[in-house]
C-alpha cells in the first residue's frame, strides 16, 4: 500500500465511507474509503443521516490526505483520512457521530477516550442517553437485520 495519497472527497456515503478521487490531472482515480477504526450508524439507523452530514461537513470537496491500511471484504481501502488538517475518524467519534470499531481498533486506543469524552457530554448519537435509551452500536444493527 502507498505510504499516503492526497485526494479530493467527491462523495459522502455515510458517516464512515467516502469516495476520494486520487492521482494526477487527466489520470485520477475513484477510490472508496471506509475509516480505520469506527463505525457510524447506518443511515437508517438513528443518527446515521447526522453523521453522514458531520462527516460532509469535515471531508466532501476538500482536499484530503488519505494513508491506506488495508482492503475490506467490499474492496473499500480501509484508510486513516486527515481533512482540513483534522483526522476523520477521531473527529467523527469525538463528536459523538461514530464509535470505536472494537474488533478492528488495534493500534487505535487513542480513540476510547475522545469517545468517553463524546459519551459524558452526550454528543451526536449519544443523546440517545438523555432519553434513557442506549445508542445501538451499528455493528450489531447490521447483525439484527441480517
């Protein structure tokens, strides 16, 4: 995998996965990104639309450093995504849009307490506790509608 890649995010799928196009002027390519590490809520689920648009607000039409770590079962680049400076996936669990992706958050422990901090303040999904409900975590929505 190349060390790291400037693109330009052209699309915004949902809170985790995004469309970057890459290369030189004449020569680009679309490359699909999921985040290394977090999972946003579906855009059925509760919240999923808001952290699609949080991560629009971030990523869609900026230019975007992009450092592949390896490819999913659905030939997306799993990648670490810095936009405007910032870096994706700890900003999207910082406010409270996604979660740390337990299974894949290997080298990623920095994220539990950006998402502690997200949880405390009751930030983006986690406002779902001021209503005494829990946040679903999206992996386990995807597994009940299997």
């Amino acid at each position: 995998m190349p060390a790291s890649l400037l693109c330009l995010i052209v699309a915004i799928s949902d809170g985790d996965t995004l469309t970057a196009r890459c290369g030189e002027p004449g020569e680009y390519q679309q490359v699909k990104i999921r985040l290394a590490a977090i999972d946003a809520p579906e855009k059925r689920q509760p919240y999923g639309q808001q952290a699609r648009q949080a991560l629009a607000g971030l990523c869609f039409q900026q230019q975007a450093q992009i450092t592949p770590r390896s490819t999913d079962r659905y030939q997306r680049t799993v990648s670490d995504v810095h936009c405007q400076g910032k870096d994706a996936g700890a900003w999207m669990v910082r406010g409270g849009w996604a979660m740390v992706y337990d299974r894949y958050a290997n080298g990623y422990s920095h994220l539990y307490p950006l998402q502690d901090a997200a949880k405390a303040e009751r930030a983006g999904q986690w406002r779902l506790l001021v209503e005494g409900q829990e946040p679903v975590p999206p992996w386990q929505w995807r597994k009940e509608r299997r």
